[in-house]
C-alpha cells in the first residue's frame, strides 16, 4: 500500500499546492514532501497554514505525482494507477488517473480495443490526432468503481472535440489550468464574455472542458451545461465560492487577493532572541513579500499594560487579534505585525505594528527599549504613543526615549540641520491619553485635546540644567514630529470586566470611550499617510520587509541605523529585481497572448504595445530611486531585445507554416512535373493554369502569417525557370508568343518584388513605431511617477515648513533667542527647498548615438534594395535578404 506523510501542520507553516497535478483545492504538501517531488517544477501555489495535514501519498489527490520520493509507493500502487497496462518493451506508459467525468479518447484506426483509451494530453501530443477518433462524453464510472467513486455519470458538461479551424476560447480571469478551452458556443452563452479572455484558432482534437469544475476557479458552467434542481445527481448548481484555491481543510494566516493581503491574525515581524540580539523573522518578509501596493504603517509605542493592542485591534476591526492581558505581566515581545486591506484608501493596505512594552521590569535593559522605540519611529508612517492618565512632567519624562533618536539614527549631511532632516522623514504622531479624568479647559474655556497636547510641550521659561532637563522632551517632540494630534479617551469599563477585553462588544462598554475610540480610528484611517522615504518616494509592502531587514541588520551589528544607507539599499535591491521582474512579465505574457505566426506585423504590435505599458506600469510600481534612470533603461533594452527575438520568431514561424501550405497546395503539380506531363505540346498552358490554381488556393489559406507573399513569391520564381524549359519545348507556341510571355514573367516578377519591397519596409517600419511607442510610454510613466514623488515631497516640506512657522510663532513671544534664529535659519532652507521642486518639470529624452551595427544595417537595406530592384536573378534574392536582414537587426535599436 502507498505510504501516507499525514504530517500535522503547525500554525504559520509554509504549505504548498499544485495547480497543475491535485484534483482539488484542499489537498497540499508539507515542504519536505514539495522539495523531494515533481511538483517543484510545476505550476504551485505557497501558502500559510492555519493547521491540517500533508496529503502526500493519497492516490485520490493527484493526477500525478502522488508521492515524494519519500514516500514512493510500490508495484502494487502503481499498478491501482493503471486502468489498464500493455507490456510492451522499452515503451514507456502514461498511465493518467482519469477523473471522473474529464474526456477521454479512443483511436478508431489504431486501437485494439474499445477499452483502449487516451487522456488529452497524449492524444494532442501523438499521431492519433490526424486518425479518426473518437471522444467518450460520458464519465469512466467502471474505472472507479473499485475505489468507491459515486456514480456521476448525468453530470453535465460538454466535451466537444474541435476540428482544425475551429474558434476556442480560454478565461484568462477563472481558468486554473490555461491549457484548458472552451468551444464557441459555450463561451458566447457563459460569463467568461465579459472578462479577460484569449481567442485563438483550432489545430483540431481539442476538447471543450466546460462543465469541469476542477480547472475554473469560477463559472464552470455555459447556461447549456449548468446543473439544475433536476439534476439526477443530486448535485446543486455550484457557486463560485466553491472553486477558490485557498485549502479548504485549513485556515491559513495569510490570503492573497491580487497584490492585497488579508492577515486572519497577527505574526511577529522583529523579535530578540535569546542571545538579546534583533532577527526579522521570515513568515512576516512572506506575507510582505507579496505585498506590491502602498502601504500606510502604523505603529504604536508606550509602557507595558496600558492597551497598546486594544488600540491596534481595532484600527483592524476585530474584537481579537494583538494579544491583551489581564495581568501585569507584558504579553507582547518584540515587534508585531498584522496586514489588512485599507478601509478608505483602495489599492493600500494598512499594515498595524504593536510594540513590545517600554519599561518592563523583568527585561532590565532599557537600550532594547530604545531600539523597540527606534524601529518603530523608523518603520512607521503614523506613530502612536499610548499613556494613561494625564500628560504631565511624568509622563514626559517617560518618553526620554525621544530624547535619544539622534544619537541611534544617522542621516549624512545636508543643507538642514540634523533635527530638520530627522522631521522631514519621521511619521506623524498621535498621543492616545487613556483613562482620563480631567475636563478639557484651560483658564476656565474649553479646548480641544490637540490643544491640550501643545500646551503641555510648552518650553519652561529659564536656562536652569533642571529647567533644560524638562524642556528636553518637549523640545524634540516639537523639533522631530511636524503634525502632533491627541486623543483622550474615558476608561472604557469597569475593573472587573476590562479583565475579559477580548470578549466585550461596544454595548459593554462606556458610551463615551466607543465614541472617543471611534473618532481615534477614523483619523488614522482617513489621514494616516502612505510611508514615504526622504524625497516622497513611496514604500510597497515588499519595500518594507527590506527596510526592516536593512535597520535590524545595522543594530545587530553594532551600527548606528542610516536614513540614506536604507535608500542605497533598498533601490540596490528593488530595482535590479523590477527590472528582472518585469522582462519576465513581458516574456510571459507575449508568450501565451501571441498565436503565432501572426496575420500581420500590426497584430504583433497590437499586443506588444498592450503588454508593454502594463509592464511598464509594473517597473514602475516595482523599482524605488532609480537614479539617472539606468534602470529603466536595462528594461528599454531588455524589452526591445523581447519584441526583436519575438519577430524574429514570427518570421521563421511564418515560413515553416507556409511551406507547409506549398507542399500540400501545389502537391499535384510536383507530382506531374516529376513525370514530366507538361514537356509536351500545350503543356505550358495547362503548367501555367496549375500554376495560377495552386497560387489562388494558397493565398485563400489563413494563418500563414507575414512571410505569405514572400513564400510564394520564392516558390513561383523557381517554377517560373522550369516554366522556362516547358515553354521552351511546347511547340503549339510560335517564338513571338514565347518572347511575349518571358517579358510578361518578368514585368510580374518586378512587381512582386516591388510589392515584397515596400512590405518588407512597412514591417520595419511598424517594429520601429513599436519600440518608439513602447519607449514614450515608459518616459510618460516616469513622468507621472516623478510628478507623484515630486508632490508628495512637496507636501513634506510643506508639513515641516508649517509645524517650524507655528513654532517660531511661540517663542516670538518667549525668550529662546537661540531657538529662533535657528529656525530662522531652518524656515529659509525649507522654502528655498521647497521652491527648487518642480512639479511640472518634464522628463528629458536622452539622446543615444547611433551604434556603429545599426549603421552597417542601414547599409544593408540600402544596397539590397538596389540589388533586388536592378540585380540579376541571384543577386535579386540576395537583395532581399541583406533588406530583411536589415530590418531585424534595426528592430534591435
């Protein structure tokens, strides 16, 4: 019997599924099974798990590769794999476990035996396809009823078996497996009309799989093949819930719609371990990996037991999530993370980082706790800080972590003061007082809790060291954090129920704190910013598992964390792989968008403009600080190399395709001039009428691409000299008649070749509006793209230029004279910066010069024209080629 793996998965281990072989969506590997089997190079699917077992070895789960090298099953297996087995020497056998209901097919010349079947695949890829065959529409339910199969043999679908010419049609959108079609009348009467969907013409024997459920991951069914109330199976008409390919034995942490990920519970981002040292950890670089939309980070920050995570949770919307405690033990260690698509902001997703609490009496190291705070200012673009009871010298006193950030954060010198550079590039913050008791007023008139907030930041007048030491956090919140918002909020309940947070609704708890705390969540969640590095350059999710690789990498080994190290780092990384990315993109989707050989040059062109400026919109998504764009030229360069090996290749597809319609066209002339029928008195006119026939039948022919005319062109100046010896020797014709028609051969073949002439520089010229084409698109891209940056770094400025203002304001009236002419001196520099960013400023098209190869090209097409325009015979034909050859290596250019 086949050895089952049957492993039991862990919460947060990496599973894996294979879309091409499982037979159906909840059945995975664990990753040692995934490393020792076929499937790694098939099309699969990684996940994270929620719990489950490996179904490694479970015959009914896989079409194929049922088992890891592991866990290989015997002779006995095999042979239960085998409907039916023929011995035959150094053959080797598929041996396919049908599903029930898929086609099967059964070869009318070739087969024995009724019984003697083949799956598509082996049928598409044998001889039996041009034999006459037969395909079985009714599901195989003898071959499973050994193993306990229901009998499905009512299920509706189709099966059709199209024929050479055929229109079939593939759903980009809900097909699992793209080898997988639908026939013309089962796609005009289903849904997949209305989405993404590829057309192509039939080479015949492929069978339509509408109403196999197995590879749609929606609307498997034509309104023909849908089940219905009637069904004699006693199945229900599907929903398209029941096609997702998310396991449906296992509740994993982490699913992936799009570039949008939906975290069902937090994991640890950063955590110490027990040498005290910092390591990301690599589930969370995972689910960010997959992350390629802008992110809005929010982060908070404060002491142990004060409701850091309550707070978190519910910026989340979920009554659980960041673990509370009842207790006075810290219950949150490290850095958590936890990713959600934005409620407000579509496209973004919010990604909510919950901190290990500060001060702990059992960790005893308040650097760590520096660290902790230093991360999360860094990694954030909205901090929190959450306190309880009143903002007073106390509690200021308790954030001297503030106090700290220049000395654990470098940035290299610039025009601005260090502290200026620091608040160009720190998120915004947001002070959370909970528990709070007093009235907002201040000399007996109400106020606000912002206001609240700047009045306790107040400088204390005098230049006593224990007045600079009360002043010293107030001075850096107002010198690093340019927008500074508070909430206060009433104690949600009482003592006692506050020990089961977790478990109480909004109706459980005070009115005033639901209302305070709603307020809390929707500033962050309509004006919390997206993360910006300096100079408004935007973070992906992806962006940001590196930056926090690159800060936690610099703190492990001693270093001091450098804002602009991070930059370096970051594009060094990103932009190389958006460039490696893309072409793949590209690659890819000419490949499986493209029929080759296409009718024409513009229907190559057609896709290669769509592809391109969707590649080019994912480059630019994609790479960070592309410096000179260097980067986007390597993608120019590759994408052109693409597009010159794809013509290239629609060329040399072309002719193979129309020498085969020669071949079977002009089969019957071959065949009498091998007998030499036409060497005879009026031979030459029915060789000529031959001729023409085959040529109007061979132009009536489709799908034989761009090389058409040149084909046939080639094929009738070789006949035309045997059509010479005919002529010469068909004695009904008087010598006029024969001179008459030599001269008539030749006017037609000057004007084939004119024609040949101008289609050969009208493709060249179609390929060189593409690339110029493809070439705008990406400056227009990087345009907005700069634009964007450009207004995001504008707005920056504009942030830190407001809070220097507003504060210069206040000690106008004070006596730091000191302090103001440093802002002075600060407010200057932000305007001059601010004025130096232009908005509008259009990208420059840089100017390359022409390669010495695309001079020898152009040399070429040159001197070929003349020699197939007044050249001799064999010179013509290498006229044309030095054009042609010409024409493909400029499209290189």
């Amino acid at each position: 019997m086949a050895q089952l793996c049957g492993r039991t998965f862990k919460k947060g281990e990496i599973i894996y599924t294979c879309r091409d072989c499982a037979t159906g969506p909840n059945y995975v590997l664990c990753a040692d099974c995934f490393q020792n089997s076929i499937h790694t190079r098939h099309r699969y699917q990684m996940v994270v798990s929620g719990g489950g077992f490996c179904d490694c070895g479970d015959v009914s789960a896989w079409r194929a590769g049922t088992c890891c090298s592991t866990h290989s099953p015997g002779a006995a297996i095999l042979t239960q794999l085998l409907v039916a087995q023929t011995t035959i020497p150094n053959t080797r056998l598929c041996g396919r476990r049908f599903m029930i209901g898929e086609m099967v097919y059964t070869c009318r010349d070739c087969a024995a035996d009724a019984n003697v079947l083949l799956c598509a695949d082996c049928l598409q890829s044998g001889i039996h396809q041009h034999h006459h065959f037969e395909s079985d529409k009714k599901p195989l339910t003898s071959l499973f009823e050994a193993s306990g199969k229901a009998d499905m043999s009512a299920q509706p679908r189709c099966g059709r078996v199209s024929k050479t010419g055929d229109t079939i049609y593939s759903c980009r959108d809900c097909v699992l497996d793209p080898t997988c079609v639908l026939c013309q009348d089962c796609f005009q009467n289903s849904t997949h009309s209305s989405h993404n969907f590829k057309k192509r013409v039939s080479n015949g024997g492929t069978a339509c799989n509408c109403g196999e459920v197995d590879v749609w991951r929606s609307a498997p069914y034509c309104s023909k093949h849908a089940p219905t109330a009637s069904d004699p199976t006693g199945r229900e008409p599907p929903s398209t819930s029941s096609w997702q390919e998310v396991p449906l034995h296992q509740q994993p942490k982490a699913s992936i719609t799009g570039a949008t990920v939906t975290m069902n519970e937090p994991i640890c981002l950063i955590d110490t371990g027990r040498d005290g040292r910092m390591s990301v950890q690599q589930e969370a670089l995972q689910i960010l990996e997959q992350i390629q939309q802008p992110v809005v980070v929010v982060a908070v920050v404060g002491l142990y037991r004060t409701g850091k995570s309550y707070l978190m949770n519910r910026l989340a919307g979920k009554q659980r999530g960041f673990a509370l405690g009842s207790t006075i033990e810290s219950k949150t260690k490290g850095i958590w993370m936890w990713c959600v698509p934005h409620p407000f902001k579509d496209g973004h997703t919010l990604v909510l980082l919950d901190t290990e609490g500060l001060g702990d009496v059992e960790k005893g190291d308040e650097k760590h706790d520096t660290w902790i705070f230093c991360l999360a200012v860094l990694l954030s673009s909205t901090l929190v800080y959450n306190s309880l009871g009143t903002i007073d010298n106390s509690a200021l006193e308790k954030l001297q972590f503030v106090t700290e950030l220049t000395e654990h954060i470098r940035v290299k010198s610039s025009d601005h003061r260090k502290n200026t550079e620091l608040m160009l590039v720190f998120p915004s913050f947001v002070w959370t007082v909970r528990d709070f008791t007093l009235e907002l007023q201040l000399n007996s008139k109400p106020i606000t809790a912002d206001e609240y907030l700047e009045n306790s930041l107040k400088l204390k007048p005098g230049s006593s060291p224990d007045v600079a030491r009360r002043n010293l956090v107030r001075q850096s919140l107002k010198e690093f954090f340019a927008v500074r918002r508070c909430f206060v909020m009433d104690r949600p309940a009482s003592a006692a129920k506050m020990k089961r947070m977790e478990q109480l609704t909004d109706a459980d708890l005070e009115p005033s704190f639901v209302e305070q705390a709603q307020q809390f969540c929707s500033y962050i969640h309509q004006q919390a910013p997206v993360k910006t590095m300096r100079g408004g350059r935007g973070l992906t999710g992806r962006m940001l598992g590196s930056l926090a690789e690159t800060y936690v990498e610099a703190i492990r080994s001693g270093k001091v964390p450098c804002l602009e190290s991070a930059v370096e780092s970051l594009a060094k990384i990103h932009n190389s792989r958006a460039v490696a990315e893309t072409l793949d993109f590209y690659r890819t989707e000419m490949t499986q968008k493209v029929q080759f050989p296409t009718e024409t040059q513009e229907a190559l062109s057609t896709v290669h403009s769509a592809v391109a400026k969707q590649a080019a919109s994912k480059f630019m998504k994609a790479s960070f600080n592309d410096q000179d764009e260097k980067h986007l030229l390597q993608l120019k360069e590759g994408i052109e190399k693409e597009y010159g090996e794809l013509c290239k290749r629609n060329v040399k597809e072309s002719r193979k395709v129309c020498w085969s319609v020669i071949r079977r066209v002009f089969a019957s002339l071959e065949h009498e001039l091998s007998k030499g029928s036409y060497m005879r008195p009026g031979g030459y006119n029915d060789f000529r009428s031959a001729l023409d026939h085959g040529a109007q039948v061979y132009r009536s022919e489709k799908g034989k691409g761009i090389m058409s005319e040149d084909i046939l062109s080639e094929y009738l100046e070789e006949k035309n000299v045997v059509g010479k010896s005919i002529r010469a020797a068909d004695q009904t014709l008087s010598e006029s008649q024969k001179k008459m028609e030599e001269e008539r051969i030749k006017r037609e073949e000057a004007e084939q070749r004119r024609k040949l002439l101008e289609e050969q520089n009208q493709i060249q010229q179609q390929a060189m509006r593409d690339l110029e084409e493809s070439n705008a698109e990406n400056l227009r891209q990087l345009a907005l793209k700069l634009e964007r940056e450009n207004e995001n770094a504008k707005l920056e400025l504009d942030r830190v230029l407001s809070a220097k203002l507003k504060e210069q304001e206040e000690q106008l009236e004070g006596s730091h004279k000191k302090r103001i002419e440093e802002l002075k001196d600060d407010i200057k520099k932000l305007k001059e910066e601010r004025d130096s960013v232009d908005v509008d400023k259009p990208v420059p098209e840089k100017k390359k010069k022409k390669p010495w190869w695309k001079k020898v090209a152009d040399g070429l097409q040159n001197v070929g024209m003349i020699a197939a325009v007044v050249g001799p015979g064999p010179v013509k034909v290498l006229g044309l080629g030095a054009v042609a050859t010409g024409a493909i290596i400029n499209m290189f250019d």
